[in-house]
C-alpha cells in the first residue's frame, strides 16, 4: 500500500514536540513491514544545514490557493529507509520559526493545497492520505472539493490524525473564503461557531479519524476534553479510532545511546547506578544513591498537569526525594521550580530549555518520572522512561493510562492516581518511594519497566488494518 504521510514536523529535520517523532518513527516501522509510507514536510528556513545536504530538487510547480498563484518547489531525501519530501515557498517558510506567524491560517493552508498539488509531479500516487493535525486539516477539504475528480486523484483515501485537540487552527471566517477559497457551498465544512476551524474541517471531510490512544478517542468526546468539538465528535463516532503510539526502540535504548555516560541493560543495571550518580554530579545535587531521583523533562505547559506539584509548594520536598527538571515553557511554573531549587540547593535542579543529550541522560539516571498531565493524548516520554527503566508516576489520562498500570495491580509498571488532584499525586509519589525503599523489589519492578513493549510495530500493525478498511 501507498501512504503520504503529511505533516507539519518530522524528526531529524524538525521537531518541536512529540508529533515529530511519530512522524518519524511510524512511516519508518510501515516501511519496514513492507508498505511504502512516504513523508511530506514544509521546507523550513530552520531545518539545519547538514540535513539541508540530504535534499535534492525535483521539480517545481504552480499552487492555486484562493486567488493566489504560488510557486512550489519539490524536494526529496531519503532518510532511514523513508522517503521525506519538501515542499519549498520561500516565503511562507524561509523564515525562522515553524509555528505562530501572524498568517499562520495561510502558510498552512497553502501547505496543504501544495502537497495535493505535488501528488501530480511525484512518481508516487498515495491510496491513503493521512493527515496530522489542524496544519494539514484543510488537505482532506480541498481534495473533496478540487482534487477528487481529477485524473490521477481517483479513490485516495483520507485520514485525519488528532494528536492534540488543545490546538484547531481557528480563525476568523473569511479565510474560508479569502484563503482557502472554497465555493460559498462548501464553507460550511470548516465553519465552527462563527469563525474558521481547520481541525474541524479535516475530521468533517476525511474518511477516517484516529487519536493517538484509546483513552484519548473517548476522552474527546467529553465536553472537559473535547475543546469545543467533542459534541461534533460523538456525532463522527463510528469513523473514530484511537490508537497508541509508540516509541523508536533504536533512538531509545539504553544498551547502546551515545547520548548516556554508562550504557546498561535490564540485566545488568550497574551502568544505570553509574548514571544516576553522574546526573547527580552534572547537576549539582548532592551524590546521595538513597534519595530517589525523579526526573521531569516536559514542555512547561499548563496541562501537563505542574500546578499539582505547585499546589503542594514544598510539600513535594517533605519525601526524600531528588528532583532534576528540564523544560521550559510558561513563566509561572519555570520561576516555582527555580524557587524549589533555590529553597532545596542540592536537592532541587531546574534546567530550562530543550536539551536532547540531557534529557536523555535524566531518563536514564532517574529512578522515578514524574507526569502529572491533566490531559495527555498519548505522551511518549513515559515509554522512554520505561525503557531507561525510570519508573513512571502519571496520571491516568490519555496515552498515559493506556500505558502505565499501577504497580499495586496486575501488570504493574508504574504508580498513576486517578483524580486531578495535588494529594493523589502526592499519594502515588509516597508509595513509589515506598517501594525504593525496598531495593530488592525496586529491582524487580526496574527489571519489568525495561521489559515492557512499547515499540512502533504493534501500532503500525493498527494503522495497516486501518489503512487496507480504508482502501477497501
Ligand atoms: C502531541 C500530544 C502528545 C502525543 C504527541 C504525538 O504532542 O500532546 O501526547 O504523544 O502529540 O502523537
């Protein structure tokens, strides 16, 4: 089968959070299973220089969009057995910064109508679509409106991935008319409440939609999650699906990362004591092998869930316990754990910003991780802790639920807390410490985390079935 996978942000070339990785990660396991899963990708200014030399032109070609008419350069790398294809406007993305430009509605709309456009001009016709997020949710509109009855267009199918409904693309109505130029019969596909909703669209037109784990696929459909569109959801039910992502067992494995000091494996854990007490150094928190070090490493993002660890103010520190923190984000909660550090030196390190070869090595030298996330579709950072063997404490949202099962139950991986609240959370963290305490069973439970199985190809194998519903 023949998939485009079209999307904002793909690892190597860019990434701002996790959907990059998938976009990676899960063509990369569908090509290893023998289908032909191809990327397309803006042509960013940021894309660094030395993934810039992977490229080569193709071709290029004219973009109709409302009454504009663009320039679109096609270019293509191979990368990691996957073929990645760029498309190149020099200015909607030659300019620094891929997300939150004024004329956002624009640049992706105009991304959305090239990557249809250059179906025609790769030596590829794709049977499935399959579109992430609101960037791309205007691809599924413009193919029902101007492409599906064009020769070489016959029978693709659409799907609409939602990696995270916090994020539609609205705007005001007039992009309907005056960017997306759709025929005043067909704005309604992407009119929500007055304005212009390009997640909507995409889910309103495309055949298929997905979620990025069966929790989150219910979740949605709940006015609390649902930011607005969980009652059209319900509605679109019976072409709804959630399935779980997975992580990259090469890029994430502990028994060979270069990023870590000590490499170490599930049978022999002394490179991971290594590495804690490394951490411990790099940081500047006291070598203490008794404390137990939880690790966070997150976009500083209201609901990943941090005002519960505020709400505790230095409660949280009343465990014995280390924190290392990396992230950056919203004011508030960077300045609450810079005031933790500084109240508990030795104990407390906050790091801002997003350091791949760091968070690496906190994955690999904490012994707890921390995700207290109010929502949370999927989250991978608790699969990467799992098999760095950090034991994840989260709340049981989304991916998170799906992923981590409660130490005290059957199956147990991890210690997660149900309700949204500061003392649960604080419950969960008790109990892991509890059971560090007791380093024999710690072990054993260490042991289970890194043998749990959370690579691309159990997921991939969903998205196949899906793909061959699809096609029919
Ligand atoms: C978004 C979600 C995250 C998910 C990722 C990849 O970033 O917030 O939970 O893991 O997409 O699907």
């Amino acid at each position: 089968m023949k998939i485009l996978f079209a999307v904002s942000e793909a690892r190597p070339f860019l990434a701002t959070g996790g959907l990059a990785d998938v976009a990676n990660a899960l063509p990369k396991s569908l090509c290893e299973s023998g289908e032909d899963c191809r990327v397309v990708m803006p042509l960013y200014a940021d894309i660094a220089p030395e993934l810039r030399e992977l490229l080569t032109f193709q071709t290029d070609f004219r973009v109709r969009l409302g009454w504009r008419n663009q320039y679109c350069g096609l270019f293509s790398a191979k990368y990691d057995g996957v073929v990645f294809y760029f498309l190149d406007n020099e200015y909607y993305f030659g300019r620094p910064g891929i997300y939150g430009h004024p004329d956002d509605a624009e640049r992706f709309a105009f991304f959305s109508m090239a990557v249809l456009e250059a179906i025609a001009h790769m030596d590829f016709k794709p049977d499935i679509l399959h579109c992430n997020d609101w960037q791309t949710g205007p691809i599924p509109v413009f193919y029902n409106v101007f492409y599906r009855r064009n020769e070489g267009y016959e029978d693709i199918r659409t799907l609409f991935a939602i990696h995270n409904i916090q994020y539609q693309g609205r705007f005001g109505m007039e992009a309907a008319d005056d960017i997306l130029g759709l025929p005043r019969e067909r704005r309604c596909a992407v009119e929500w409440n007055g304005g212009c909703n390009y997640m909507k669209g995409g889910i309103d037109q495309c055949d298929a939609v997905c979620t990025v784990s069966p929790t989150y696929a219910e979740e949605i459909l709940d006015p609390w999650f649902g930011c607005g569109l969980d009652g059209f959801l319900r509605e679109r039910k019976y072409k709804l699906a959630g399935i779980l992502n997975g992580i990259d067992d090469d890029a994430y494995d502990p028994q060979y990362d270069p990023a870590i000091k000590y490499t170490y494996t599930a049978e022999d854990l002394s490179g991971k004591t290594m590495d804690k007490a490394a951490l411990q150094k790099e940081l500047g928190l006291d070598p203490d092998p008794d404390a137990m070090l939880v690790g966070i490493v997150s976009r500083l993002a209201s609901h990943k869930g941090f005002d519960l660890i505020r709400y505790l103010g230095d409660g949280i520190m009343d465990l014995p316990i280390q924190l290392a923190v990396l992230g950056s984000g919203e004011a508030v909660y960077e300045e609450f754990f810079r005031g933790l550090q500084n109240r508990f030196p030795g104990r407390v390190r906050m790091v801002t910003g997003f350091d791949p070869r760091l968070a690496k090595q906190i994955y690999a030298g904490s012994d707890a991780f921390l995700m207290p996330s109010r929502s949370e579709p999927c989250g991978l950072s608790q699969m990467v802790a799992l098999r760095y063997g950090a034991i994840p404490i989260v709340r049981e949202t989304g991916g998170l639920k799906d992923s981590v099962r409660d130490l005290g139950g059957e199956n147990g991986n991890g210690f997660t807390f149900k309700a949204y609240n500061a003392h649960d959370m604080l419950d969960a963290v008790q109990r892991c410490a509890a059971l560090y305490a007791d380093q024999e069973k710690w072990r054993a439970a260490v042991v289970t985390a890194m043998h749990c199985d959370n690579s691309w190809h159990r997921s991939a194998k969903v998205y196949r079935m899906l793909y061959k519903k699809l096609k029919g």
